[in-house]
C-alpha cells in the first residue's frame, strides 16, 4: 500500500504524539507540521526531516497531504478544523470537538457542506479494560445497567506546568469530556438531564481563574443515572499524574476498576514512589504503545482503507452539548435539561 501523507497542526505535547504515529505507522508518512510558534514547529519537523509552517492555510496548499492531526489547544479547534475539511482532508481533531456551540454549528456545518470526514480523539474508547467492559456489557452479563460513577481527575502539575493554556480552558474540556464520552460509550446511551456544582479556591490562588471541581450527576434517557467527579488539584504526589476511578452497577453484576491505583505496577526509589504508565503511553522495545496512541493508529487505517471512523463529529458535537449543560448547571445550581 502506497503511504499516505499526514500533517499536523499543534506541535505541543499532543502533537508529539501524532508525529511519531504518522512517521512510523506503514500505511502513513508525515508530510509537514504547523504551529503558530515557530520555534515549536521547527524543533518538531526537524526531528522527522519535513517541512514546517506556522499558517495552516499555506500548509493545507500542499496535495500530498490527505490527511490531518489537529492537536491545539482544546479552544482553538473550530478555525484549523474547518479550513481542512473545506480542503478535502480527513481529520482527526483533538477532543473536545469544539468548546462552543458557535463552534460546533460551524464544524457541522461545514462537514455536511463539503462531505468530511472527521473522528474526535477520545482515545479511552481503545483502552483495553474500558473495551472489556464494554463487551461484558453488551453481552449482559450485569444485567440491566443502574448506576454508573466515573472519577477522573489530574495532579495539580497539569494546570500549572503542563498546560500553559490552563486558564483559558477548564478541567470539564480537559478530562470532562472523556469522562462523558467513555460513559455514553459503555451505557450506549446519551444525557439528558445533568446537576453540576463546582467550587474554585486553590488554583484561583494560584492565579489560574477556573474551578478546581466539579461534582455532577448525569441522568441518561435509559434512567442510568451516573455520578462523575473531574478536578485537576490533586497532589502532586499522587503515584501518577492521573486519579481514575470507574464503576459499573447492573441488576446482576457490577465492573470495577482502579486504573491508576491498582498496584500492578510500583516503583519505589530513593527520591520517590510512582506507579509508572502501563495504559495509556508506555514505551516498549523503543516504540509507543498504549491506547492513546492506538486511536491514532486506528485513524491512520482507516485513512487508508476508507472505513468509517469509531468516533464521529456527531459523537463530539454531543459531548460538548452535555459539558456546556454542566458548565450551565453548576453556574445556577439547579438541574438543567442537554439541549442537542
């Protein structure tokens, strides 16, 4: 099969991520990459040998490119997103879709205008014990599904170290919008209804103006009624960067997991304890490995085979309805219906 040429618009963390998936993977070759920060998009390109911009525009000019990471920060999807589909290329954006619904009437519209093809990263749908519970779910061996409740949450690093963007965005966008899209995965089955509250004190402090918390219960047009917890102020010396937390309740079973706390993996040194990645990106014999590298992977063939994707605009396009609900119903303290 002849390699297909792939591009990047993002150069930071995330984008490290498709380059080395897009260099590597046999059905792909990296053809360029984008930043607004130059010295970024050349550090990147230079390691692969390609060309670099800093206007996506003039990249997208370029007809060896047939497809496209987008891995900017989580608000400034909507632009990049829909100059690739106006020029014919498969996307693959970053979650979330779009932090507005502006954004996401935007995106769809231009999807339907110009027949593209685009899949939302939410890489926890590859993650193998997210998938095995899936199948023991659609096989029904719970039973009917009650009650879901979901915590994911990050080290205070993130925020503060990680992401330079953390005050322009929220730990909703950040996390939340996984936390939404695995349960709507699992239960097979959307919100209806959320009640949210948060409270903003540490980081505030810390000169990053967005919540430290939020607590909210999701109700799902089925009556699973689920509870999820997203905060990016957890210690920094929690054994990893991530708190995960997931759980199952059916009339006749119920999965549980501990995917960061789970001691299938301790390491303990002279100058601290850790509980290093085994999921999500570990590297093995010199090669990126782990599910959120796998739903990369999985673009990439499909790309090149023609395949619909896993996940869809439509997928995105909904999780940032129930986040948006969130977010409103934490600012007025009551209920509030998903509009979609």
């Amino acid at each position: 099969m002849e390699k297909i040429g792939f591009a990047l618009i993002g150069a930071g963390l995330w984008g490290h991520a498709h380059a080395n998936v897009y260099a590597t993977h046999p059905y792909a070759r990296l053809v360029a990459v984008c930043d607004v920060v130059e010295e970024k998009a050349k550090d990147l390109a230079r390691q692969y040998g390609v060309p670099w911009y800093v206007d996506y525009r003039e990249m997208l000019k370029d007809h060896e490119i047939k497809a496209v990471g987008i891995a900017t920060p989580d608000f400034a999807h909507c632009d990049p997103l829909v100059e690739c589909v106006k020029a014919g290329k498969a996307v693959l954006v970053e979650k979330p879709l779009a932090t507005t619904r502006e954004d996401v009437d935007r995106i769809m519209e231009a999807i339907t205008r110009y027949s593209g093809r685009v899949m939302v990263d939410f890489h926890a749908r590859w993650s193998p014990p997210i998938a095995v519970a899936k199948e023991c779910i659609e096989r029904g061996e719970l039973g009917r599904i009650i009650s879901a409740y979901y915590r994911l949450n990050d080290t205070i690093s993130v925020p503060m170290s990680m992401l330079s963007w953390a005050a322009k965005s929220s730990i909703l966008w950040f996390l939340g919008s996984h936390t939404v899209d695995t349960l709507r995965f699992l239960l097979s089955d959307e919100v209806k209804r959320v009640y949210s509250v948060s409270r903003s004190e540490v980081l505030v402090k810390k000169g990053i103006d967005v919540p430290d918390i939020f607590q909210t219960t999701l109700e799902f047009k089925s009556g699973i009624i689920a509870q999820i917890e997203n905060n990016w102020i957890v210690p920094n010396t929690n054994p990893n960067v991530n708190d995960t937390k997931l759980n199952v309740l059916g009339s006749k079973g119920m999965i549980n997991m501990d995917l960061t706390h789970n001691q299938a993996f301790e390491r303990y040194l002279e100058d601290r304890a850790d509980h290093p990645d085994i999921l999500v990106k570990p590297l093995v014999h010199g090669k990126y490995t782990g599910f959120a590298y796998e739903s990369i992977r999985d673009f990439v063939e499909r790309v090149a085979t023609g395949r619909d994707f896993l996940v869809t605009a439509e997928d995105g396009a909904k999780v940032t309805s129930v986040i948006l609900s969130i977010m409103e119903s934490a600012k007025k303290r009551e209920p509030v219906d998903v509009v979609y």
